[in-house]
C-alpha cells in the first residue's frame, strides 16, 4: 500500500534486475516489473545513484512531475520513506506560482498595484480554477491532435459567459452572470478582460490561444457595433452562446497588412450583395458559421457580414502551430448576402475596421505577453533543477544573464500593457480609437520582438530539450517556431512600430524646437 513506509536502508536493499526500488521526492517507487518496459532502457534505472537509492534529482534531469502523476506510473508507488515529507506538489487550479517572475507583480504577496483590487483579484482566481479544471486537459489534446475545441468545453465557458466576457466591457454583458457572479457586469473593466487573455494564455499552445474562438474575439465587434438591430439581435445570441463561431475575414493573398488593397469583391443585386473573392489565414475560418467580410464595392472598402452556405467553401492551411486554431483559405463564390448584413455605411469599412484593430492588437498583445512569463518559469524551474558540473546551471553567469534579460523583457511590457489598459478604462471609445492606437501599435511590437528574443534564449538555456516535442522543453518547443505569429497577426511588427511613429509625429506641436 502507498501508505507503508520504508527506511532508507530498506529501500537500498532492493537495488537488482527483478527487484528493484527508487526514491523521488520521498516517495517509494516498486520498478521491478516495469524496468524491461522503460521508454529509455532498463540499464539507467541500475545505475548507482538510482537504484535502491534517492532519485529525485536524476528523475527531475530527466522528467516532468506530469509522469509520475499519469496513472501507469502512479500505481508504481508502494510506499513512503520513514520521516521524510514529500515537498513537490503539482499546481492546484487556482493558485498562484511561487516562482520569481511567473506572475504579474499584482498577484505576488506583499507587492501592490494602483490598478486592481480584491474583487479582481477573486475574479482571477475563478477564472484560473476553471481554465485548469475545464480547458487546460482538452488544450492539451487539442494541441496534439489539431481538432478544434470540444463543444462540451464551448457549452460551459458560454454557461460562466467567457465569451460574451473576452469581448470586453459593454451593453452586450447586461443581464448576464459573469463567472457565477464573481463580478458584477457594470463593474466589469479591461482590467478584466486582461486576467482572462493571460489566463487563456497559460497552456503553452500557441495554436489552442487562437482555436479558443479568437475568431470570435476580434470578429463580432464590428457586429456589435455596427450592425443592424436586426442583424444583432439573431447573430449576437449564437456566438455569445457558442451555439455558432465567428470568424474575421479581412487578410487575402494580396493584402495583408495593406488592408486597402483587397480584392474580394461586392456586387449589388437588389436587396443582395454578390460576393465573389478568397480569404487566406483565418484565424477559425475551417470551422466558422459567419465571417465578418472585407470587401471592394463600387463606393469603396465595405464590411459584410457572410453567413457559411454552399456558396462558401473553407480550405486548411498547414502553419507552423496546431491546427486547432482552424486557419483556412476562405472562397466566396457568388455568395448572396443580404443588404441588411451590411456593417456600417457602404464604402466606410475602413472606419469600421480600425476601431477593431485596437482591441485586437491588445488582445494579442496581452496573450503573448503571458506566453512569454510561461516560459520564463520553465526556464527559472529547469535552470535550477538541471544540473551541470556538479552545479545547477544557475552557476553560470552565462544562463543568468539569459534569465535577466528575460524577465526585464516580460516586466517591462507588463507595466506598459497595464498602462494602456488602465487609459482604455478611462477612454470612451471614440478616444481610444484617436489617441491609443498609436502606443498599442508600439507595445505590440515591443512585445512581439521580446518573444523571439526570449524563445532564443529560452532554447539556448534548454538545448537539445527544446527541440524536442515532449519531455522538459516540450514548453519551449512549441514557443519557438510559433513566437513570431505575434509579431504578424494584427498588423506586422514592422507596421505597427511605424504607425506609433506616424502617429506620434502627427501630434508634434509645431512650435516644438531644439
């Protein structure tokens, strides 16, 4: 029984071919039978330092606490050493890291914060509690077999209003309990919001952060916004329910961040348009039921809402992360869509459009930055526990100027991002569409750039591990190849640094002088 205990001269005993005992973290594990079925070969359980012996350290060199919690392997443990306590806990859902740096200041015991306040900070427990009791399993699935998110997952986050939630503060929320009435909806703030982009963040799927309805996230404002009573009142309940998605359909072949330059085109016909064109990279398009649609029209750039029919057709794209985000090729092959579907004025899509880039931008901007604090700690905890000479790899000055720079990198675009955040709370939204889509602009890029950096130096720290899908760098595996989508989705890293200068420069007081 796991209840037994053992000396440490008991355990030492059994340390041959046939009978064999080891100790990790206090606990004592029967490898008799399973050694011959050893993922590495039987030959390193015989080794001296392992057999019949301590092995947390060489376990740890080698393994995450995640083995030895699956149940195969569970099952494996027949006891406990006699006074010795067991000090390696995994995570419990909702409670906060201990580890330097892995949280945001706000959350670490003794620090203070000017911006949140007990309430958010219940909310962010909640919110926790239920990504790693809900989501997190089926993220990491997801992330491995490229299926998009179970309906089952959806229902419940529609049930706590997640997704009504990650479209920011607003009318849309009235009436709704948000997180089982841990906030109240008229107190619900960007500050909110924010906990529930680093929350989602946290899995280390870059692939599972968009396939979570991201779609949704940034295509259903411009609904909200801009759209018909009509139009609201039957599209707004499906999406908010997760009975249908939502997907944004502005990027083409040939126009990325040149959003002018599409070519997908919108022909009155009556009380219909007739759309005709592609789409490429959309972020939920393989299995969205609306798209919200740029197109050309004879009075300019017009956005339009085109529901899924057998006149729209959607085609896989293979990316460097999981196909669980649904990126696909989008054809609209003289789709009848009514005039009533029209957002916005005819020929105004650009307006409607850039009042979205704002809140998109900083939703990305938000989940990498929380990313990114991932894989901090998983370089603070495999620094620490790797060993190397003798010593932990700490010891060498090389790794901890590696770790520095990272976590200045993390923190600063931290207070930046609750900087702006903090702005967008005290802005109506027509302020936050003149004044902040410059600083948002330049944040995103700030951030974006500091990933590739921190996925260098991470895969630096973690060598050959981090080229390894699963086992300790599976975290920095999966960051790396996918680290640079931030610095594109949105607006390319380049454009945005740009624009936070244009804009900047439009502002210069023209008595302004050396």
């Amino acid at each position: 029984m796991a209840s037994k205990q053992y000396t440490e001269e008991e355990v030492a005993k059994h340390n041959k071919e046939g009978d064999l005992w080891v100790v990790i973290d206090a606990k004592v594990y029967n490898l008799s039978k399973f050694a011959a079925m050893h993922p590495g070969g039987s030959n390193v359980l015989f080794a001296e330092s392992v057999a019949g012996q301590d092995a947390t350290q060489a376990f740890f060199g080698l393994h995450r606490l995640e083995v030895l919690q699956r149940p195969q392997y569970a099952r494996l443990q027949i006891g406990t050493v006699a006074g010795q306590e067991s000090v390696i806990k995994a995570p419990v859902p909702g409670e906060i890291s201990r580890v330097p740096y892995a949280e945001a200041t706000w959350l670490v015991p003794g620090f203070q914060s000017p911006y949140y306040t007990d309430r958010h900070r219940k909310f962010q427990t909640a919110v926790r509690k239920f990504f790693m009791e809900v989501v997190e399993p089926e993220a990491i699935r997801c992330e491995e077999n490229g299926k998009r998110i179970p309906q089952e997952v959806v229902d419940k986050m529609s049930e706590v209003n997640l997704i009504a939630m990650r479209l920011g503060p607003g009318k849309h929320l009235e009436g709704r309990t948000l997180m089982n009435g841990t906030v109240e909806p008229k107190e619900f703030c960007y500050f909110h919001e924010l906990i529930i982009n680093t929350e989602l963040a946290r899995f280390g799927g870059r692939g599972f952060v968009d396939g979570l309805l991201a779609g949704a996230v940034i295509g259903l404002p411009p609904v909200l916004n801009y759209g018909s009573p009509e139009l609201k009142a039957r599209v707004i309940p499906e999406v908010l329910s997760g009975k249908k998605f939502l997907a944004l359909a502005i990027s083409e072949a040939f126009a990325g961040s040149d959003v002018g330059g599409i070519q997908t085109t919108a022909v009155r016909d009556g009380d219909f348009w007739i759309v005709t064109g592609t789409k490429k990279w959309i972020t939920n398009g393989g299995f969205a039921h609306y798209f919200t649609t740029g197109c050309k029209t004879e009075t300019g750039f017009t956005v339009i809402l085109i529901e899924r029919d057998d006149s729209v057709s959607t085609k896989a794209i293979k990316t460097s992360y999981s196909a669980t985000a649904g990126t696909a090729y989008v054809t609209f092959d003289k789709v009848r869509v009514p005039v009533g579907n029209t957002l916005g004025k005819v020929g105004n899509g650009m307006s409607v459009i850039l009042s979205n880039f704002n809140h998109e931008r900083w939703m990305v901007t938000a989940t990498a930055l929380s990313a990114q604090r991932v894989v901090v700690e998983e370089c603070m905890k495999w620094a620490s526990q790797r060993m190397v000479f003798g010593k932990p790899l700490t010891s060498q000055a090389v790794i901890r100027a590696k770790l520095a720079a990272m976590i200045s990198r993390v923190e600063a675009g931290q207070n930046w991002l609750e900087n702006i955040t903090h702005q967008m709370n005290n802005m109506s939204y027509a302020e936050m569409s003149s004044r902040l889509a410059g600083p948002i602009g330049l944040l995103k890029q700030y951030v974006s750039r500091s990933g590739q950096e921190i996925a260098n130096d991470s895969t630096q720290i973690f060598g050959g591990r981090a080229l390894t899908v699963t086992g300790m760098g599976k975290v920095i595996e999966n960051f790396q190849p996918t680290s640079a989508f931030d610095a594109i989705l949105a607006g390319a890293e380049d454009v945005m640094a740009d624009l936070g200068v244009r804009q900047a420069m439009k502002k210069m007081p023209s008595g302004a002088r050396l």
